[in-house]
C-alpha cells in the first residue's frame, strides 16, 4: 500500500491554498524569462533582524523593471515575482497570510515594510541615535 500512488489509495488529500497576492489577469498571458527568475532568486529576503526590507523591495522592483512583457504591466510583474524574492522567516510570513490579501503594490510594500521593519524597532533605533 505504501507504494501505491496517492491518487490510487483511500486517502484525503489537502486543497491547494489559494494565492496571497491576487495578481492581475493579464499576468497569466506570459511566460516569466529564465535569467529574471535567475535575478530574483540571487536577491532573497530571508527577514533577518539585520536586513532592510526598504532595501530588498526597491531592489526587487528594480529588478523587475528591467524586464519587459507584451501587454503586462510592471505592476503585474512586481506582484508575481514579489514572492520568489523571499526565502526562510519572510516566505512564512507571506505564506500564512490569508488568501487575496495583498490586491495591489501599495498593500505588498504596506505590510511587508510593517511586518519587517515594525514601527517599534524604527522608534528604537531613531532612540539609539
């Protein structure tokens, strides 16, 4: 039995969540480039107390934009790929949002700048200079 497929075996199987990022419709009409997904994976966030996520989401929106899909706007891209970018405490943290929670760029960089970079650790530091 253990080697039977699973779809073969009495078992349940757990729906596939449904997406944090609720990512225009135009973006499923292209094909991501290798050497994007190569860049955006080079630059991952893993949400470290040391790391800046001011930092990281310029950087991830740069990186994007120096991409260009037929009929897609950046905005699209940004959002896609925004989630490859992360890695270890900043993928969990996404991964457990509820679903269709971030729905535009503004809303990502809110809550990711507010998740990483908390008010309470901006008044600490303002306090230490």
């Amino acid at each position: 039995m253990d080697d039977e497929p699973m779809w073969a075996a009495d078992r349940v199987v757990a729906s596939t969540p449904g997406s944090v990022i609720t990512i225009p419709k135009t973006a499923n009409e292209f094909t991501i480039k290798g050497n994007h997904l190569t860049l955006v994976k080079g630059n991952q966030f893993y949400g470290g107390i040391k790391t800046d996520p001011h930092k990281h989401i310029h950087e991830s929106f740069e990186i994007c934009d120096m991409f260009k899909y037929r009929d897609t706007k950046n905005e699209a891209v940004r959002l896609m790929m925004f989630p490859l970018s992360l890695t270890g405490e900043a993928k969990t943290w996404l991964d457990e949002l509820n679903e269709g929670t971030i729905k535009t760029l503004d809303e990502l960089r809110t809550a990711f700048i507010s998740q990483f970079f908390p008010l309470a650790l901006f008044d600490r530091l303002l306090g230490e200079i």
